[in-house]
C-alpha cells in the first residue's frame, strides 16, 4: 500500500462506526467512509470536539452540520496551498490520500531533465495539476465542473502558481482526449481520477467499469515517443489494483516502462493503522 504519510496539516485522528473523524488544519470534521466498517469505542476527545459532522441519509446524499467553523480555510501540503469548503456529498474540495502520488510523480518530472507536458482528466480542484507544475511541468487541466475549476485556479493562486504554464479547460474529459487525437497533441504524463458514475455531454451514462479502458486506449493514441508516467485512480470497488495493472500493462506495452498498482491510505493517529482509501494504478518509463 502506498500511504500519504507526509502531511503536517491534515491527519485522520480516528476511525469507527462508519466514520472519520479528521483534522484538517485547525478543524476537525466528521465525514462518513464505507471502509470502516469497524466498531470500536469512540474514546478519543476528537468525537466530542468536531466542528463540523456530515450525516448521511438513509435515503442518499446527506447534509453537513456545523458547529464552528468558517467557510473556507486554508491547508497547506509542503509547498502547495490547498482551499477548502465543505460541500455536497461529504466533499471538503480535496483527497489528502492522492498526496503519495503526487510526491511520486512530482519526483519523477524533477529528475526527467527535460519539459514534461502533463494531461490531467477529471482534475477537480487541481491537486495534481499543482503538484505537477510545482515540479516544473506544463499542465493542461480538464473538467466537466467550471466550479471545480475556478476552484483549482484558486488553489493555484494561493499555492504561487497563477504564472505556471497551466491550461485550465471546461470540457467533458473523452470528448476533449477525442478532440486532441484529431489535433495530433501529445503529452508525456496522463492523469486520471474518473468517476465511478456520472452524466456525461446529452445526459449520456458514465459507468466506469464500462468506461474505462476505452478511455485508456483513447488516452495512449496522446502519449509522445518517450513518455514519462501514466496514473488512474480509482475509488471504486471493482477495479481493484490487479485489475488497474491489467489494463494498464495491456495498452503501455509498446512502451519500455513497468506498471504498479496498490491501494493507498492514510496513517490513522489513534490506532498507528492505516485506513484504506482506494487504489492507483503507475506505469513510469524505464529511462528515468
């Protein structure tokens, strides 16, 4: 497993019941996680000190409960500077787990000693996106969200970024790598972080077991001649990390790389375990 085990500002205190109990900065706030699924006595103080609990419903979705907290803060991963403001659906706007990949691609392009161009599909609220041009990549930057991308442009301007080669683009993330193909555009690193299910452009069904290695077929015709990595996360049950390797090896093959894949996670103060938080899928050259 690889585990975000770096963070100053964020950490999970304790788990329990179906929930987390996290710190993030100066807050502590409760969420729901199907993988704890664990019962175990809620002792520590952090239970009793939240500033802010996401009750999910018994009929989907959920709501927050807020106590004392502002409506956005700021959090900081090394030199990155992350805003957030609780949302829909438990979100806070960031995935502290992703940071084990961004410390391993941010790697990567540091030591390439050449200009990398980084694709970034289903990019959010741009974590990747900073990471990858902190360690002096150019970055294109794609979701179907405009919210989430203003978002990611804040992020960036907090984070000393507004000036990096970064291109910020609102568009449906297939319809976009289909577009690019015609264009004849490479890049030497794609990111992807799909959803398990969404609507795409004309309410068109995105299941992600349906949809994914068509995806990464689309994705490889973008690759230069010397790629340098290719990431897909997954927060999905049943792509499980061989299942990611599979793919992956299938479709890379004419390149001279290896492909990895585990589960990541973030450390778990109270118990010294790990909690489970989906699965990333790494194929990186062998030339680095």
């Amino acid at each position: 497993m690889w585990i975000a085990d770096q963070w100053k500002d964020y950490e999970v205190i304790d788990c329990s019941k179906g929930e987390k109990a996290e710190r993030w900065g100066n807050y502590i706030l409760v969420r729901p996680d199907p993988q704890v699924i664990w019962d175990t006595p809620k002792n520590n103080r952090c239970w009793k000190k939240m500033n802010a609990h996401y009750h999910r419903s018994k009929k989907g979705g959920g709501e927050w409960e807020f106590f004392d907290l502002p409506e956005q803060w700021e959090i900081n991963y090394k030199d990155l500077t992350f805003r957030l403001k609780p949302f829909s659906f438990k979100h806070t706007g960031l995935f502290p787990e992703q940071a084990t990949n961004w410390d391993w691609f941010g790697d990567l392009i540091r030591r390439a000693n050449r200009p990398i161009k980084v694709l970034n599909l289903f990019a959010y609220t741009g974590g990747a996106t900073l990471a990858a041009a902190a360690a002096g990549a150019s970055v294109t930057h794609v979701d179907a969200s405009k919210g989430m991308v203003n978002w990611a442009k804040e992020n960036a301007a907090a984070s000393g970024l507004s000036e990096a080669p970064i291109r910020w683009l609102v568009d449906d993330c297939v319809k976009f790598v289909e577009r690019e193909i015609r264009r004849g555009n490479h890049y030497d690193a794609i990111i992807m972080d799909p959803p398990s299910y969404g609507r795409g452009p004309k309410g068109k069904i995105w299941k992600i077991e349906e949809a994914i290695h068509p995806l990464i077929k689309l994705c490889v015709k973008l690759l230069s001649p010397n790629p340098l990595f290719f990431l897909i996360n997954s927060y999905t049950t049943g792509l499980a990390p061989a299942v990611l390797t599979y793919m992956i090896s299938l479709e890379l093959k004419q390149y001279k790389g290896h492909v990895e894949a585990q589960e990541i996670g973030l450390p778990v103060k109270s118990t010294g375990l790990v909690l489970p938080c989906g699965a990333s899928g790494r194929w990186q050259s062998d030339n680095v």
